[in-house]
C-alpha cells in the first residue's frame, strides 16, 4: 500500500494535464464498453435459451427416445454366480469372469469393416462372422466367453452395434471332488445337477438389463428404476463337506472298488452330533470341470437317487425295535436252524451254520435266520411302524435333486416271506442317506435327527423325533461294538486304541429277471468310537468280486478312513504303533494338488473339532510326544516327517520348534525316537 | 476463507441499518434468494440417492448445500454493509491469500486430488476450491490496478505487464491442477476487464491471438483435452466413454420436453449423469422442470445479469464500476459458460452453475459478488437510490 502511495506521484507528474480528463473519458468510454458487453452476454443468454428450445421442444422426442432406448437395455450384464465352500471355507465351485461378444445387427453401421476386425480378433472365418452380423434378429451370439486379448481388441475397435457382456464360467478347483454332490452348470449358468441345482435360485447371479453406475472406487452399483441398490451378485453357499475328510474317503473308496474289482462305490461321513455330512463320497469319480465328457451315468448321485436292498445292516433295526417293544432282550435265545430255514416255499440260509443263538449274537454273527425269527415276533405293523419312523420311505429331505424316496411296502402288502426277509434286509429299498440317518438315531440315543448338508444359509429342518429309548439305542450300540471288537464280522474295521462299532452287509442283488443272483452289495457302516460315537461311516461297494463279503470289502476302507480322518484332526489315541494308514495322509502324488491346499489352508484343522494342541503357525515343539501325536500334528500342517530309529516318543525334532511351515516343507522333517520307558 | 476478517459493521445503530438496507438493490438481493432456493430444491432431487448410496443419508448434500447457503448469505450481509474502503484495501491480502493457497494445492498434502485433478484444500469435513476466490481477488485487484492507473493503461510496460503478468501466474497454477477451465475463465476476466478498463484494443487483439494460439497448444499437447474437444464436437460418436457427459445431458434436457417430468422423477441422473448436482444440474432441472423451467431460471438469472449491469453502469467512481463490473462477469460467465456446457454448445470444463450447482466455494463466491454489488448499489446513480431503484 504504501510503496503503491508512493508511487502514484511518478505517473502523475508525467502527464499532469491531462489526468482528469482522461478519467473522465476512462468512465465514459468504459461505459461503452460496459454495455457492449453487457449486449454480448444478453446475446449469448437468448441464444442460450434458443438452444434450450431446440433441445427441449425440437429436437426433445428423438433424444428422449434414445434416452429411454438406453434405460431399457443399455448394458446387458449378468451377475456372478455365487461360489460353493466347505466347511472350513475352501473354495469347491467358483465362476471365473469370461468376455463375451454379442451384436444388435440393426445398429451395424458397417457389417464387412466389422467382420473383418472381428473374424481378425476371433480367428473365425469372415464369411460366418459376417452372416451373423447381417441376421435379421435383433440379439446374436458373436463369440462367448473369448480370450482377455481377443476382448480388448474388439473393445478398442469400439464397432458400433457390437458389445461386449461380462459372462461366468464355473470352475470347480478339487476337481473330481464330490463331483456329483456339487453338480454342475450348464454354459448359460444354469444348476442342471447336485446342489449347483438345488440351490440354482440361491447361486444363480442374476441379469441386469439396466445401467451400470460405477464409484470412485470402481466398484460396479446396480440401480434398479427406482434408484435403489441391487446386488446382482449369487449368494454363496457353505456346505457341511470337509474338504479333507472327503479327500480321504475317496481315496478309501477308490481303492475298495479298485481292489475288489467292483463297478462303483459310495461312502458317507457324518459328525453324529450335528448329522453334518462330512464326506459324500461315489466312485467311478465325476469332474464338473468336464462334464460334456461324461455320461449321466457318472454324474447322478447315487448316494440320493438310488435305492438298494441294504441287506444285514438292516439287522441292527429289527433288533432294536424288538428290543423297545419287549418281544425280546439282549439275551433271548433264537434257533438258528443250523443254517437252513424253509418257510412258506422260501429258503433263508445263513453263512455259517448256528443252533441257538442270543440276540446280540444274532447280530454279531449277522444270522439271517436269528433275525428273520425276531422279525417273525415283532410282526408286520410293528416293524413297519418303526422302519416309516426311522423314515425309510421317506425322503431324507436334504436339498438335491432327484432323491428317491426308497422302497416300503405299505404293511397290508406284506407277506410272512416279506416280513421274515425284510428283518435281514431284503425286499426294503433305502437310499444310502436313509440308512446313514437312521443309523444316527441309534448314536442319538435314539433320536432321529435330519441330515445336514448345507452350513448357510439356512435351511429348513424336519423336527428331532424319538424312536427309541435312550438305553435300547445303548444296549443296540455295544452289539454293534461286539460285532467289530469280538469274534462278529467286522473285525477287519478295528483301528487299534479305539472303540469301534459297526455292522457288515453282503446283500445279494436282485437279477431284473426275478430272484437273487450272484451279484452282490458289500457294505460296511459303523461309528467311531462307539463309547461316545463321533463319526458315522457308512460304505457300500457295489458288486465286488471275487470276495462280496462286507467285512472283507468294505470294513478295510471304512477302517482307512476312521484312521485318516482321526489323523487328520490329531485325535488319534495315544497307543500302539503307528499305523501305515496314517503315514500316507500326505501321500499318492496323483492327489497332491488337493492335499496341498491343506497344507496352505490356515484352519484346515480347526473347523470340525477344536483341536486340542495350540496352533500358532509355527512347527510345535513335539520333543516328549508320542509319535502318533507328532505326526499327527505335523500331517494337519501337510507335513509329513522321516521317522528315525525305534520306539513310541520323540526324542529329537528338525526343524527346531517355533520355526516356519513353509522351511519345513521345503527341508522336510525327521522325528528321531527313543524307547518311551515313561510312557510305555 | 481469507475474506473472513470482516470489518466492524459500518452502519452504526438500527435507523441507518435499515437506511443501508433499503438503499440497496433489493430487486437482486431477491432473485439471488430465489436461484438459491431452487438450487438447493434441485441439488436435493439431483443428490438424493447417490447421497443415500455412498453416505446413507438422502440429505447428506443437501444438507450441507443448506450450510453453505447460509454461510453465504452471511457473508452477502457482512460484504454489503461493510465500509467500501475497507474492503478495496484487502485486495493484496486477497490476492496473496488466493496465490498462497492455490500453491498450497499443488504442494502440500492438504491438496486434495479428485478425478487426476488437484483443486481442492481439504479442510477438514470441507473442502475449499481456491479457483473460485481467484476470481474475485483477481477482479478486484484488475479494478483497482485500472482505476488507479489510467493515465497507464494505454502504455505497454506498466499498463499492460503487471495484470497480465499476475493474472498469468494465475492461471499457470491453475493449469497446474490441471484446471483449464478455470485458466480460461480467469483469461476471459482478464481480458474483459482490460476491455473495460481502457486498455488500447490492439493489445487486446494481440493477446487474443496469443491466448488462441496458447490454448491451442495446451489442447493439443494433452490427449485428455483435444479429446474432450473431439467429444464435444461429435458427442454421439463416442457416446460411450469421452461425449459420455454431454449425450447424457441433452438425453436428459431432451426428455424433458416442454414441461418436464416432474420434480424428483428424473430418471438421467440416477445413473447416467455423472456428478448430477454438481456441474450438470441444470441438465437434471431441464429434465425434471422442461423447458419451462428452463425458462424461468433463464428468466431470473437475466434479471440478476440486467440488475448487476444496472448497478454497474450507475457507478461513477471507476474503481466501483469496474469492481462492479467484475462482479458481474463472474456471475455472468459462469452462468452462460454452464449452460452453455448443459447444452452442449461448448466442451465440458467444470464450472458450476452460480447458486444452483452444489458446492461450497462457488456459491460463498457468487454470494460475495452479490454482496459486494449489493454494497455497489447503495450508492448506484449517485445519491439518489430511490429513485435509481425505481428506474
């Protein structure tokens, strides 16, 4: 200011006179200028309304047109399907994002330019590009889910009647891992089988045919016409599935239908307190991944959709029943015929040759005839009243397609034949779930509790229902035991240091031309431990040969499993030595893929049961551990160690505690033992 | 906001406060409460539901739309009671303050960059956009820098290097944001104020052409920019991605025919309209109120336009007139510069649409025009302002 002050005087001097005048002039001739511009800007302001006019009232009903055109079907996206997990979170089905080309061959402006930039991109022949783009149609397929190149090059193009759509394809990362339970989808994104279609309405993303908005952070906002947010996006789906237990019943039962030469298998895993399924297993294995290369053969589950005359596992019920309704105890006597019993025409044979036999015996031993007897006491409408209540019939509920309800007669229908050969399993359908639930009820003291199959969302439940008293579905279950840990059927199923109860059924296939052949279904079903059950495992081998027996086809894999899964949730016992089984978790090299997400999953181990060793992430201090513990905890790392030397304890460990999982498995481990004398 | 240090008010007791008042302009201090009463309609129909999207509140915009009208009007008061003298002698303090925190912008964290652009001091809940006081200090300084010097002005070195070089440094830190509108606004300031002023037409002319060729070449250097251009003059062609603006908004105007969809039934800006209430606002009125409500807002903008000329040109001090006339350009440029933007008449630049566009610096500056025009007008036509307002 003052500097400025200072100054004026300089200029002002310079031209004294004519100062005043000159301001004079200034603010006149300014006010020229003034108005000049103020003649300007009212210009460009009528102008301004003008074009409003023109804009509005003229040209207003073409561009509301093309407005309105693009409200309707500006960007034709679909949203992505949601993704299939289990248990503890691993992806099992996922949708990856594709491009792909469609066109609106009335908004072609230039169809040969536009092939040939297209048959160029695509790598498909001019003359067909062409063709399509000069169709007659309003809406037609260019090319689906194309390559990330070939995309943008179209895009850049930017042809004018051709677009670019986002499109899902479904990836199914475990591969053949529970195939048939998963499904699949066809190429427009639809569910055609397992719970990819049961839950379609829940996967399925859904189709946006109005405008995309995206925010500062790019990420996309669906608006509907009344502006609110839509998520186009499928919901997820949480299945009960543990990835790994069902990595290790497939491999069981891989190697039970390989090994005894049979056509399939299948193979249910069930936590008996929630009746959440753990493994759903069938053999020959189906890939969603290809499935145009398979038939419907392979992907139909039969685990839902089939039923089968389950044969001796059915045993366990006829006694139980008999045993709740008093027709007998525990140690009822029952003449066994010395193997052979005529009744009404029929003959029912046993495999060994029996006199009398006390009933927990009969189901020890799996005597036909003991059982058809007790059968024969409890009669047609009891026994009917209970296999309807341990609901056999009767769907098991659970979210898929295509399950059967199974096979039982009203009772009217029954004859004594019937009766005498349902009691052993024949002439009764069941689908192998009906059979695992109503095992479950003997391990639930006798409550019948539905399966569970999905974690979230939620689904609806059929109501608990007591079938039996607590302590006949106790008294049931140390029969079971027996059958496994004395001298029954089952003892190819004992896993040493545990409790294991189980039944056996060899039950012969009916032939389509009437009668029985010599076609058998071998299964094995038991609980482990049996004193305080915590898994259900149930396998069926579907004609096995030579050997068809149960207890020789299927109590090994059941066996296999048990040890594996017990392994992998470190709650084997503390006895005896290692079995090989266990050794093997991180085995068969074919697999290593799958394993190898165990070995990356942060808490593979925690979800099925809370693990009793503290995981910090880090390799454990195992010094002083038994080996079975050891390796245990190391294989739920997917870590499996070198064993040195002899006995039961650790008395060295590489690496180091507290070291990293990730240098372990790149340097491996060996555990060096010592004659545990303390632990004997 | 460096205009803050406000003076103790000058009319002294109740009887000359209301004298003050009333020899106002009351004509334009209506119409400026009547843009700003539909803006603040508009900036609520136009923000509702992005607001309710990103900040889960429908009157998130709104709401703090109503802040800055108040604060604005505020301000407005203080601006037109304060003594003139008082105000005129800030205009370094102004000038300083608008450069300081335009550098402040480019180079301190407190800079906030929105779309690849630094324009914004982050203050807090608010951000300040310097552009806009740029403006005003820039036009009061040019005012003052012609009416003191206009034995000057028609010599080159001192009466044409000191505004060109100041509003020069100007427009260089906002082309540094990168800001070109804002550039070009204060250029176009600058040049109708030397028109004003009295600056010989040949060194107008000449600077035309320099400006010309200057835009030329910042538009050709910057893809961003020459397609913008492009966009602008065959909008459809790209509608998709660069004309995406303009389409949108004459697909907007065009659906509104002659009286509109109704107030709220909008349907461009719930997706494709970007920054609705900001900038493209008038395309949302245009759809929601038709061309006659496009009508109406043209009819009361011309009449606060006709009301700042007439204050204008009553000015007898040069100083007055020319800070009067500064006023006028800014609220007069920007207004025609938005529309003609909404209507797709010039390429997009981002200026907002005085008092109805959201935003807190633009509408505390256009309140700041209006306030120191309604200052002007008490003593428009001489003394006598009865009879000035009566004419």
């Amino acid at each position: 200011m003052r500097a400025r002050k200072a100054n004026k005087p300089l200029p002002a001097s310079r031209l004294p006179k004519a100062r005043t005048l000159r301001l004079g002039a200034a603010v006149d001739g300014s006010r020229v200028r003034i108005v000049l511009v103020a003649a300007l800007m009212g210009l460009a302001w009528l102008g301004l309304l003008g074009r409003a006019y023109w804009v509005q009232v003229v040209d207003g009903p073409r561009l509301a047109s093309l407005a309105s055109r693009q409200h309707v079907a500006s960007e034709y996206v679909s949203g992505e399907r949601g993704r299939i997990y289990d248990r503890a979170g691993h992806l099992l089905a996922m949708s990856v994002e594709f491009k792909s080309i469609f066109a609106r061959p009335l908004e072609v402006e230039n169809p040969r330019a536009a092939a040939r930039v297209l048959a160029n991109a695509l790598s498909r022949p001019y003359a067909e590009v062409l063709r399509r783009l000069t169709e007659r149609r309003k809406f037609v397929w260019i090319a689906r889910q194309v390559g990330d190149k070939a995309a943008s090059v179209v895009a850049d193009a930017s042809l004018s009647g051709v677009y670019l759509t986002t499109e899902y394809a479904r990836q199914y990362p475990d591969r053949h891992l529970a195939g048939q339970l998963i499904g699949f989808v066809g190429l427009d994104q639809k569910g055609l089988e397992g719970v990819e279609k049961a839950f379609d309405g829940l996967l399925a993303g859904r189709e946006a045919s109005f405008p995309v908005q995206r925010d500062a952070s790019g990420r996309r906002l669906y608006l509907d016409e009344a502006g609110r947010e839509v998520d186009i996006d499928g919901g997820d789906l949480h299945l009960t599935i543990d990835e790994h237990v069902q990595f290790v019943a497939e491999e069981a039962l891989q190697a039970a239908v390989r090994d005894n030469e049979a056509k399939s298998g299948t193979c249910l895993v069930v936590d008996v307190a929630s009746g959440e399924i753990l493994a759903w297993a069938e053999y020959p294995f189906f890939n969603p991944n290809t499935y145009r290369d398979s038939s419907p053969a392979q992907w139909r589950s039969r685990i839902a959709g089939d039923a089968v005359e389950p044969g001796s596992t059915l045993k366990a019920f006829v006694v139980a029943a008999a045993l709740q309704e008093g027709v007998c105890d525990r140690d009822s006597l029952y003449y066994c015929e010395n193997g052979r019993w005529r009744i009404k025409g029929a003959t029912i044979n046993d495999t060994h040759k029996y006199k009398w036999l006390p009933v927990h015996k009969v189901l020890r031993y799996s005597s036909n005839i003991g059982a058809a007897k007790i059968g024969e006491g409890l009669g047609v409408p009891k026994y009917y009243e209970y296999l309807s209540n341990l609901g056999f019939g009767r769907r098991t509920g659970l979210p898929l397609p295509g399950e059967s309800r199974g096979i039982l007669r009203e009772p009217g229908e029954w004859t004594d034949v019937d009766l005498a050969a349902a009691s052993f399993g024949q002439g009764v359908g069941v689908t192998a779930l009906q059979l695992a639930r109503a095992y479950l009820c003997l391990a639930n003291d006798g409550v019948l509790r539905p399966l569970r199959l999905v974690r979230s969302p939620e689904v609806e439940r059929e109501p608990d229902r007591a079938v039996f008293r607590p302590e006949v579905a106790r008294q049931v279950l140390a029969m079971l035991r027996d059958v496994v840990m004395e001298d029954g059927t089952g003892t190819a199923a004992r896993i040493e240091g545990l409790q294991i109860g189980g039944k056996t059924g060899t039950a012969q296939k009916a032939e389509p031309t009437g009668g029985y052949g010599k076609k058998y279904l071998a299964s094995f079903v038991g609980f482990v431990p049996v004193d305080r059950p915590r898994f259900y495992i149930q396998v069926m081998v579907d004609e096995p040969q030579p050997s068809h027996y149960g207890g020789v086809v299927a109590a090994p894999a059941f066996k296999e499993i048990a040890v594996k899964s017990l392994a992998y949730l470190g709650e084997l016992p503390d006895v005896g030595p290692l079995p090989a089984a266990a050794m093997e978790v991180a085995g068969d090299a074919e697999n290593k893929r799958i394993v190898h997400k165990f070995e990356v999953g942060e808490n593979a181990a925690g979800s099925v049961a809370a693990s009793a060793d503290r995981d910090d992430g880090r390799v454990p201090d195992v010094v002083g551990y038994s080996l079975r513990r050891a390796v245990a905890l190391f294989a739920r790392r997917g870590v499996m160690p070198a064993v040195r030397g002899e006995g039961l304890v650790v008395a060295r460990q590489s690496p180091a505690p507290g070291g990293s999982w990730e240098k372990a498995r790149e340097q491996g481990c060996v555990l060096w033992l010592a004659r545990g004398d303390e632990r004997s | 906001m460096s205009t803050a240090d406000r003076p103790n008010g000058a009319p002294q007791g109740r009887a000359s406060l209301k004298e003050a008042v009333l020899s106002m302009d009351l004509l334009l201090l209506g119409v400026t409460l009547l843009l700003m009463g539909i803006g603040l309609m508009m900036v609520l129909s136009a923000s509702g539901i992005m607001a309710e999207k990103f900040f889960g509140d429908k009157y998130h915009f709104f709401h703090r739309q109503i802040l800055f009208a108040v604060a604005g009007t505020a301000l407005m008061a203080t601006v037109a009671l304060a003594p003139r003298k008082r105000i005129y002698s800030l205009k370094y303090l102004l000038l300083f303050g608008v450069v300081f925190t335009l550098l402040a912008v480019l180079v301190t964290p407190l800079g906030l960059e929105i779309n690849g652009a630094r324009r914004w001091l982050k203050l807090g809940p608010f951000s300040l956009q310097p552009m806009e006081f740029a403006k005003v200090a820039l036009v009061v300084y040019l005012a003052w820098f012609f009416s003191r010097k206009q034995e000057l002005v028609k010599s080159f070195s001192v009466g044409v290097v000191p505004p060109f070089l100041v509003t020069g440094l100007m427009c260089l830190l906002l082309l540094l944001q990168p800001d070109f509108g804002g550039a070009a606004v204060l250029a176009m300031l600058l040049f109708l104020m030397c028109l004003a002023g009295g600056t010989r037409l040949v060194y107008l002319l000449l600077s035309l052409c320099l400006a010309g060729g200057g835009a030329w070449l910042l538009i050709v250097q910057s893809p961003y920019r020459s397609r913008r251009l492009l966009a602008f003059m065959d909008p459809f062609k790209d509608a998709l991605d660069t004309g995406y603006q303009l389409v949108q908004s004459l697909y907007a105007l065009g659906s509104g025919r002659i009286w509109g969809a109704g107030l709220g039934m909008g349907k461009q800006k719930l997706f494709f309209l970007p920054e609705a209430h900001n900038d493209f606002i008038m395309a949302v009125l245009g759809e929601e109120l038709g061309f006659a409500g496009m009508v109406l807002v043209f009819a009361i903008v011309g009449v606060l336009l006709w009301r700042c000329f007439v204050i204008t040109l009553r000015q007898e001090d040069l100083c007055d007139r020319l800070t009067a006339f500064g006023m006028t350009l800014i609220l007069g440029l920007g207004a025609i510069l938005n529309m003609a933007v909404v209507l797709g008449t010039a390429p997009p630049k981002g200026v907002p649409m005085p008092f109805l566009s959201y935003g807190g610096s633009h509408v505390l500056c256009a309140f700041l025009c209006v306030g120191l025009l309604l200052n002007l007008s008490r003593t428009a036509g001489g003394r006598n302002t009865a009879q000035g307002r009566a004419a």
